[in-house]
C-alpha cells in the first residue's frame, strides 16, 4: 500500500475516533477515506462496520449496570437488534456493490441531515415524552427498532441518533436510552461484523490502519473533550458530512 494511502487512513481513523469521542459523526471522516484507498463500496462499508465494532462493545459494557434491572425486558430487543443487523448486513453483500454505490451520497446526506437536526430532535422529545419506568413493547415500536437496526447493519451512519429518537418516543429517560442505545449498537454491530467477516468482506489490511488510528483519536477526544466548544465539533462534523455528501452525489451522477 501506498505511503500515502497509509497516512490517508491513519488521520482518517484518527479523525474519526477523536469525533466518536467528542460529538459522534465518525462514519464521516472513516467511510470516504476507505473509498479514496479503492476499496470497493461494500468492503468499505463491511470494513468500517467492523472497525466501529469494539467501541460498541466497550459502549455496552459500560451501561451494563443501568441495564441489568431490566431484564427480560430486554429480550425483544435484543432480538430486533440481532435479526435487524444480520439482515442489514446480507441486504449489504446481496445487493452488491453497484447498488450500495448509488445509495452513498444518499444515505451521507441523510446521515448529515439526522446529525444536524438532532439538537432539535432532542428537545421537542423532552418536552412531549412521559417518561416511564418500563415502556410497554408494541408492534410500532418493536417495528421500528427493526427497521433502524436494518439501517444499522447496512450502513450505520446516525444509527445512534435515530435509536435515542426512538428510545426516547417510547418514554425512556435520556440516560437510560443511551444506554439501551450503546448495548443494541453492539449487538447489531456484533452480528453484522461476524456475517461480513464470514463472508470475506473485510480488508484486515486497512482495518487495522483504521482501528489505530481511531484508538489514538478516541484517546485524544477524550482529553479535549473539555476544552473545545460543542458548536465547533458540531460544525466540523456538518462540514464534512455536507462536503462528502455532495462529492459523492457528484461522482455518482454527474461526473461520467
């Protein structure tokens, strides 16, 4: 590989856990640099989920004891999350890599538009949910962690934003949403990782290029985590999921 490839994907993962730590928006700075190295989109894709899959893990571990009172309340979605990534991740390899092309700039801007709109999201939740200690399961609801944890096999990409949305819909508290949020991301991350990997999807070369790059950043994240305004990491992450999203709608239908 390159030298420049190399670097490419080292500040990218750099990037991209610095941003994990500090707002989120990670995909943004990961996904295109796996691209710009000439990986093919659906090995992008299953190289950058697998990336992403041991701070979910880290992320569950973490919320273990705000979940554990919940018990079998759990079961139906872990199930959703499980049969939902493991179907995002085949919809991925079956689809192929001439669909999954025409659907990136899509799903970046939609990506960006959750991450933009997710302040405002935020609070006309807070101000409309009653908040219960164990929100009853219904079809809709069950329904729709299905259908984000589908997103979340396939691409991933806002993934948390939306499952806080519908956490937070059914009557969760904040804390508790993020952490069902964190242990769902890794049950999904963890099924849809294993499948790519089974199926030979991964670029172990590159991924591992990426995952220290994302350790060192993440690490740097979190000790600037208090020093570096919130609205500037927000704009950062807007900018280039914006310029990204735009380049890619370029290149996918206006430049041949």
């Amino acid at each position: 590989m390159p030298l420049f490839d190399i670097a490419l994907l080292a500040l990218a993962g750099f990037a991209a856990g610095a941003m994990n730590a500090l707002a989120g928006g990670g995909t943004f700075f990961s996904f295109p640099a796996l691209l710009g190295v000439g990986l093919a989109p659906v090995t992008a894709g299953a190289t950058n989920a697998v990336a992403l899959w041991p701070a979910s893990l880290a992320g569950a571990w973490a919320a273990r004891a705000s979940l554990r009172p919940l018990g079998r309340y759990l079961l139906p979605l872990l199930l959703a999350g499980l049969g939902g990534g493991l179907l995002g991740g085949l919809l991925l390899l079956l689809g192929g890599d001439a669909i999954f092309a025409q659907l990136i700039p899509w799903l970046l801007l939609s990506a960006t538009a959750l991450f933009a709109a997710s302040p405002w999201l935020s609070r006309w939740l807070a101000a409309r949910r009653a908040e219960a200690a164990q929100p009853p399961h219904t079809p809709l609801s069950l329904g729709a962690h299905l259908g984000v944890s589908v997103y979340g096999g396939y691409f991933g990409a806002g993934m948390g934003i939306l499952q806080l949305a519908a956490f937070a819909i059914e009557g969760h508290p904040l804390a508790r949403a993020n952490a069902l949020k964190n242990l769902i991301s890794a049950v999904i991350y963890s099924v849809a990782s294993l499948t790519f990997i089974f199926a030979g999807r991964v670029s172990w070369y590159e991924l591992v290029i990426l995952l220290i790059g994302a350790t060192l950043g993440g690490y740097a994240g979190g000790a600037l985590g208090q020093r570096l305004p919130a609205s500037l990491l927000r704009f950062l992450v807007l900018a280039v999921g914006t310029g990204m999203s735009g380049y890619y709608f370029w290149v996918t239908y206006f430049a041949h």
